[in-house]
C-alpha cells in the first residue's frame, strides 16, 4: 500500500466514534446460555490492531489484538481475542482482573480477554462510556478506515487517492475529521448555549 506522509496510525473499524453502538448480549464463563439471567449488554466493535492507536486510546492491561488475530469472514469455533473497555470490564468482572477470562457471544462464539482500554465516548459526548467488546474485524465491507496524522488536512485528500490506486471501484463516502465530526455532535449543545444567551439578553432588555 502507499505510504502517506503524515498518517502515523491507520485503522479500520465498523463503528466510528460518536455514532449509534450495535449492542450485543455476552455470558460470561460458567454463565448457562440459556439463562437470560446471566447474559449482559454491551457494545459490540470489530477492529484491527491499531485501532487504539489511531484514537488515541491508553490500553490499561494486557494488549491489543494482533495482526493474525485479523481474519475475513471466518465462521470458525477457536477462541477470540477481544480487548474490552474498563466499563465492561466492571460489568462482567467487577473488582477483578478480566485478563485471560472468557466471553460468550450469541451462546456459541467463545472470547478471551487479552487487554482493557480506557473508557472513551462513543455515541455521545455528553452521555457516560457505555461497555464495550472490541473483537478482532471478520468482514472487509461496511467498515470505515481511521487514520491518525500529524497533517490530517493534507492527509485527507491523500487518503482519497491512496484507496483510488488500490482499487478505482472501491467508494470512499463521507470522509471527514474528527474535529468536523466532533463539531457536528456539539452543534445541538452549543446552539442551545446560544439561544439560552439570547434569551438573557432579551431579558435584561425588556
């Protein structure tokens, strides 16, 4: 693939920060699959390995999943390497080291733990972090690519040719920064601001 100057960390993910996380329902080891009582909810995210990395993300313990982690549509039973956040990490284990401990998806998929990472905002800036599970990415379509730079300005428009040399017929929709994308998440908060500023104004004017 061509190097881009600038881009230190690139990254593909199905779920982009700041957007609707798919929820899933996980067992935790010895839970009974059929036990609805056992089974929790949290967000399900497929990644590669530097997706921490290119957000800018602290792993707390353990690791990253690694690069033969990384598979394409396999429907296998071995066991995945997940990495989950400190709030899942609470809700399945609270108080304990989830390193080394097993998940369950769906009742059959079995998952290791073998790293936390730090809580970050994924819906929402305003909302509390929700627990998440970061498996390792199974699927190359509906994914979208994250890349960390030091010139994200320059380095957009030579992303668009990158992906445009490995493959002309492949889309590359709805590229932006995360600061346009953090501005659009803020803009419902910073016009309420305003409006509750024009209100006083007219207050004092009356």
């Amino acid at each position: 693939a061509p190097r881009i100057p600038g881009v230190e960390a690139p990254a593909v993910t199905n779920q982009v920060p700041l957007s609707r996380l798919t929820n899933m329902s996980f067992a935790r080891d010895g839970a009974t699959a059929s036990n609805n009582d056992e089974r929790l909810l949290a967000g399900l995210v497929s990644i590669t390995p530097d997706y921490f990395r290119a957000l800018g993300v602290r792993i707390l313990s353990g690791r990253s999943i690694t690069s033969e982690e990384i598979g394409i549509s396999g429907r296998d039973t071995m066991p995945r390497a997940v990495v989950i956040n400190a709030s899942a990490a609470e809700l399945f284990w609270p108080g304990q080291d989830p390193i080394g401990r097993h998940l369950k998806l769906l009742g059959s998929i079995p998952l290791t733990v073998v790293g936390v990472a730090e809580d970050t905002k994924h819906e929402s800036v305003r909302d509390v972090p929700q627990p998440v599970v970061f498996v390792p990415l199974r699927t190359s379509r509906g994914v979208s690519l994250v890349v960390r730079s030091h010139t994200p300005a320059e380095a957009l428009p030579a992303l668009r040719r990158a992906v445009a040399a490995l493959d002309p017929e492949l889309p590359l929709r709805d590229a932006r920064l995360v600061s346009g994308q953090l501005d659009a998440a803020l803009m419902p908060q910073r016009f309420g601001t305003m409006l509750l500023g024009l209100f006083s104004v007219i207050a004092l004017c009356i």
